[in-house]
C-alpha cells in the first residue's frame, strides 16, 4: 500500500540474543527506545520567506537611535497620560480577559504534557455477593465454598500509551505554539488598549483646547460688540452694526455646549478604560487640559515590524501550530503500543487480605495497528496539510497588513504635521490680520463689515488649528499602534525573532509642533 511520503527521524536498535521468556520484555523496550527517536510529520523551523519591499515609500532621515515604542506615551512628558496608562495597564477588563485566556492556554498545553505520561489509579473495595446454587457452576456442592461471599480487594491500575511516532509530541508542540500564540495577542490587547487611552485623552484635550480657542473667540467678539455699542452711543454706528456684531456673538456661543458635551463624553470614556465607573476622571474636566508638542517619530525599519507587530507574530505562531497538527494525524497511519499494569490483593477474610498469598498482578502489552479505515486518516492529513496552507497564507496577509497599516500611519502622521505647522502660520496671520482692522475700526478708518470678516478669519483659524492639533495628536497614536508600540517584552514568555532582520534607526522629517 503506497502512502504519502511524510518526515521520519528514527534510530538503529541493537539488542543482545534473549531468552524466548524476555523476547516480550525486550520488544516492550525496544519500542521504548523508538518513541525518543521517532516523530512524523515535516519539522517547522521558520514562516515562509514574504517580500517586505526595499524601505519605508516616505523620505526619511536616518538617526543614531530609534524611539523606544515599549513605553512611548512617556515622551510626551504628560503625567496625567502616564497616570491614566498605568492605571488601565493594571485595572483594564479586556486585558484582564486576555490574562484569562492565556491561563487557559497554558493549562489547555499542561493537560496535552500530561498525556504524554502514564496514568495510575488506586482503588480500594468489598464487594459482598451470592452465587445461585442452581447455575452453571453449582456453589452450594463444593466443599468450603460458600454460596454467599464477600470479596475484599485493594489494587492499582496504570496505563501507559508509548509515543511511537511522536503523536502526542506533535500535540504538544502545537499546544505550545498555541499559548505562545495567546500571549502575543494578550500583548495585542494591551497595545490596543494603550492606544485607545491615549486617542480618548487627546480627544478630551483636544475639545479642551478647542474649547478654549472658542473661548478666546467669544471674549473678542465680545469686545468688538461692546466696542459696536459704544460707538452706537455716540451716533457713529447704527442698530444694524449692533445687532451683526450680536448675531455674531451668539453664533459663537452656540457651538460651546456641544464641544463640552464631547469632552465630557471622553472622559467618561476613560473611566471605562480604567476598569472602573465612567464618571471616576470627571474631575479631569475642571483642570486645565494642555495639549502635549508634537514631535518627530523615529520608526526604525520596516523589517522591524515583524518584531513587534502581535498579528504577525500571532500568525506565525499559528501556521507552526498548523504544521505540528499535521504530525499528529499522520501518526495514525502507524501501529500504537499501549501497556496496562495491574497489582494488589484479593481475599474472601480481612485477616488474608494483605498476606502474600492473597498478591496479584497482571501485565497487558498491547499493539494495534489500524488497517483500513475507508481513507479516514488520509483525509484528515489532507485537512491538516490544507489548514498549514491556509495559515501560511493568513501568516503573509498578516504582514503584508502590517506594512499597509505603518505606511499609512506614517502618511498620516506626516500630512498631520504638516497641517498643523501650515495652521498655525495661518492664524498667526489671522491674529495680525483683526489686530489691525480692530485698530482701524476703533478710529474709523474701516466699516464694521471688514473688522466682522477679520473676526470670522480669527475665529475659523483658532478653530482649525485646535482640531489639526487633535487630528495630529490622534494620527500619532495610530502610527505607535501601526508600529507594534506598547509591546511589553518582560511579559512575553516567548518571541518569535528571526535574527536577519537588523534594525536601523530612521526618523520622520518633520518639524516639532507645539
């Protein structure tokens, strides 16, 4: 019967000429010694190779270190965000779920260990019994022997299924490849988590700042409408220029409760975060929210994704649990040994019941071998073989995903800056723009028509150059989170390296933007 060829590491026997009474003892070893050297199945030792490309597609200038993303949000030199990070680190449910996940991982991989070893049960009983005395064996006609018996019995029972072909190895290779796979996505959670901290505080700074901006539009259209009002007094402006300066005046105040309504509703979004009640940060809202300098990131290279990325490293974890599977199943092509022991004592007293004569002992060798299934186990291989190409497939979508993600954060973060930069250029002018038709107004060189356009520039300049700060701040977490940023090394049992990929620092060129 022609079979698919699959991987076999096996070993020479040697024995010495026994016995015919110790051939079974010396089959029963020889088959001991088989199982530390055989194993079925291909050998994973690495993914498969994906062209990752050349370098980032953005130009960027080298440096001498790379941005440590383990921590990143400490570079913002905000304590409030530190507070908030270590908090939901150690408090957070989902991460808190994900801690769970990983102990079942680890106790699904300590149960497939355990299989691998006999099992040994212990047993005491008395068993109080009558034989009919008009059956097969007639009881009541022997002499001594009682019709009514009661059995005393003490023993052990082991098992033992020797690991021929490396089954129950390839099972555990592939439980352990499994939990380390858990961990990694635990790592997943907390970068989300982390990410998802700090876009909720920037989002709750960001409505501060706009608030303030607001703010600060209100308090001068404020002025420019007393000023309207005086001028009004005097004869010099009419009840029209008064009621435009109002109009504009109200307008403003108008959007005030919907950026607050925002803000608070951030907040209320990072107590949830935090593992705790929503309103537990409300207080937040009665400080002052500075908004944090935006800066260069340096992003090392491309390559280095595949370290820190949990989806990749995930996946990879996945596919060599996938080639491990494969083993498993082609075991069953193979004979199985199995040996059963069993010892103790039986007697019909209590005063036998522990002497020598009343010793038992049996030994069971047993080898089956599983001749024809109707294909059962060559379609299960085949199963197995696909499943190990479907995750070598997921495994290249895993980093060809990765490299998409960082490319457009990079992208993003790059036009946010640069936006940001060309805002706040824009109300500079604006500033110097009301300056001088406030003046102008103030000695009647001007209608109120163009100081009311110099306001409404002031006002959509401020407003603009608050939500590019938060569209930046936002696109900055977003680039850490595409970059594997908040990876807890010391965490990690087991990482997936390939020692080729040699990192470099490189930076993105951009100005620092406060």
């Amino acid at each position: 019967m022609k079979t698919k060829p699959h991987h076999l590491s096996s070993c020479t026997l040697a024995a010495k000429p026994t016995s015919k009474g110790l051939r079974p003892v010396a089959l029963a070893m020889s088959c001991v010694l088989l199982t530390a050297c055989a194993t079925v199945g291909p050998d994973y030792r690495e993914p498969p190779p994906v062209d990752i490309g050349s370098g980032w597609t953005l130009p960027l200038a080298s440096e001498s270190q790379s941005a440590d993303l383990a921590r990143w949000w400490s570079v913002l030199d905000d304590p409030i965000l530190d507070r908030l990070m270590n908090t939901a680190l150690a408090q957070n449910l989902d991460l808190r779920q994900a801690a769970a996940r990983i102990d079942e991982a680890r106790a699904l991989r300590d149960r497939v260990a355990g299989e691998r070893l006999p099992t040994v049960g212990a047993g005491v009983s008395v068993n109080r019994r009558r034989q009919s005395e008009n059956g097969p064996l007639p009881v009541g006609s022997i002499p001594g022997l009682d019709a009514t018996q009661t059995i005393y019995d003490a023993g052990f029972d082991a098992a033992w299924e020797a690991d021929l072909f490396g089954a129950k190895r390839r099972a555990l290779e592939g439980a352990s490849a499994r939990l380390q796979a858990t961990e990694v996505e635990a790592q997943g959670v907390r970068m989300r988590v982390a990410a998802e901290v700090a876009r909720t505080w920037f989002t709750a700074v960001g409505a501060g700042y706009e608030l303030h901006a607001q703010q600060a539009t209100l308090d001068t259209l404020q002025q420019t409408l007393e000023l309207v009002r005086l001028r009004h007094a005097l004869g010099d402006a009419s009840a029209a220029d008064v009621e435009a300066a109002y109009a504009q005046w109200t307008a403003v105040n108008a959007l005030l409760p919907d950026i607050q309504a925002r803000q608070r509703a951030a907040v209320l979004g990072l107590g949830v975060l935090l593992g705790s009640p929503p309103e537990r940060e409300l207080a937040l809202l009665d400080g002052p929210l500075a908004p944090c300098t935006l800066r260069a990131l340096p992003v090392g290279e491309r390559a280095d994704l595949l370290r820190r990325r949990p989806d990749v490293l995930a996946a990879e974890r996945r596919l060599a649990a996938s080639s491990a599977d494969i083993g498993v199943a082609t075991a069953e092509l193979f004979p199985k040994l199995s040996i059963g022991v069993g010892g103790g004592f039986q007697a019909l007293s209590t005063g036998d019941w522990f002497d020598a004569s009343s010793s038992r002992f049996s030994i069971l060798p047993l080898i089956s071998w599983r001749l024809f299934d109707g294909g059962r186990v060559r379609a299960e291989i085949r199963a197995r073989e696909a499943a190990e190409q479907q995750a070598a497939l997921a495994y290249e979508q895993a980093v060809l995903a990765a490299l998409g993600d960082a490319e457009r954060a990079l992208g993003d973060y790059h036009g946010g800056l640069d936006t940001l930069e060309r805002r706040a250029m824009a109300l500079d002018a604006a500033r110097t723009s009301y300056g001088y038709a406030k003046a102008r107004y103030a000695a009647g060189d001007v209608a109120l028509v163009e100081l009311l356009a110099a306001q409404r520039s002031l006002h959509d300049a401020e407003t603009a150059a608050a939500r590019a700060h938060t569209s930046a701040a936002v696109q900055l977490v977003a680039l850490y989170k595409a970059l594997g940023g908040g990876w807890d090394a010391p965490a990690m049992t087991s990482q997936t390296k390939n020692p080729a990929l040699k990192p470099i620092a490189t930076v993105l060129a951009a100005p620092s933007v406060p």
